[in-house]
C-alpha cells in the first residue's frame, strides 16, 4: 500500500520524489551512507549545507536550515504515510540508509527495512521516535553545532514533515501522531487556515525576494 501511494505521489510530480518508492535498494557507487553525515570531522555535512547556501545566495545558517528541510522531509514521509495508511511504519536504521542527490534535493533508501505498528510490539509512534533519535537527532545536532541554527527551528521542519503529507497526500491526525511520538516534534504545528501553520520558521522567508510558505510563522493570527 505504501509503495502504491509513493508510486503515484512520483506520477504526480514528473517522477520527482526524495524516497525511493520501493524503499529498498541495492546501493551503487551514485549512493551514500547517511551514517556520513554523522561521521566527525562532518566534511560530507558541510559541504551539503554549503552547497544549499550557494543555490539559494543564503547565508550559511540558512543553507542549513533549507537542507534539513529537504533532508528531513525525505526521511519523514514514508514513516507518516505508513502510519496513515495501515498503521505499519517503515523504519529504515541508521546504519542502513542511504542517500544521493536528486531533483527532489535528495532521495532516500534503505538497504533493509524493518515494519512497525499493526500486529507488532512495537507501536508505529513509537518506532517513528526511535527513529528520530537515532537517525535525525544526530545530523539535527551537528547541523545546529556547525552552522548556528537551532535545533528547535531543525525539528520545526521535521514536524512540518508530518503534517504536510497528511494534509495533502493521505488524510491522517498529524497532531495526534504528532502528540504520540512526543519530543522533540510535538507542539511544533498546529491546525489554522486552510490546513496547519509552523511554531517555528524554516527561514525561507529570509532570503530575498521570496513568498513566504503557506504554513510560515509568519501568517500565523496572532
């Protein structure tokens, strides 16, 4: 089910998606461990977040701020919509995920997968949490360390990464799946407008020339 979804998702965007449908790949020299980004003295990380400054002319806290958003997006989704869809999240474990540049920013795979929620002990909430301290909470930090943006406006992003699918891919309670999976991403959306607005910004409103986001903080009613 949820590789049909991330199958049409793909057909909806010209074939532009930052997660491989099928999840699973057989890694080629094209790919990258996400175990690099990790990896002191982070060289692959910094040159990343320079790269995203110089696309956007931004300053350096910016391009980081815009790659997490990417990144963190990707990496996201498929556990979002598989929670939404079934119940069954996909978990794809730091030592087996792999990243390459993409259309979409970046894509993601994984070499294994390990399914959570239905049937199994472990809920999808809660196999979404292990994820993130695994897998999210690392990259969040040195990308807060190196490049001076904070951690709250890092998971901001991550937070939005479950409310934007669930509003416009599958339908689903982010605020609740939001509020299961607890800290650091609960509380960081909440429902207004037409669909959800961000307590923290991704700081694409900074560079110039630019519309804010419809879920900016910016719009927020005060």
């Amino acid at each position: 089910m949820l590789s049909e979804t991330l199958r049409r998702m793909a057909d909806g965007r010209g074939g532009v998606i930052g997660v491989e449908p099928e999840l699973v790949i057989e890694p080629d020299a094209t790919w990258t461990p996400v175990a690099e980004l990790t990896r002191e003295p982070y060289t692959l990380l910094d040159e990343l977040i320079d790269e995203t400054a110089r696309r956007w002319n931004a300053p350096r806290h910016v391009g980081a701020a815009l790659f997490w958003k990417t990144f963190g997006y990707w990496h996201t989704l498929p556990m979002a919509l598989g929670w939404a869809l079934d119940g069954r999240v996909p978990v794809m474990r730091l030592a087996e995920t792999w990243f390459k540049p993409s259309g979409a920013g970046v894509t993601i795979a994984a070499t294994s997968v390990t399914w959570a929620g239905g049937a199994e002990a472990i809920t999808g909430p809660q196999a979404i949490a292990g994820a993130l301290a695994e897998t999210q909470r690392p990259i969040v930090a040195a990308i807060s360390a190196r490049a001076k943006v904070g951690e709250r406006t890092l998971w901001g992003s991550t937070a939005e990464a479950f409310a934007h699918p669930l509003t416009t891919v599958v339908p689903g309670d982010y605020m609740e799946l939001l509020r299961q999976v607890g800290q650091p991403v609960d509380g960081l959306v909440e429902p207004g407008g037409d669909g959800y607005f961000r307590r923290t910004c991704c700081l694409w409103i900074t560079l110039p020339d630019v519309e804010p986001c419809g879920s900016c903080c910016v719009l927020r009613p005060r």
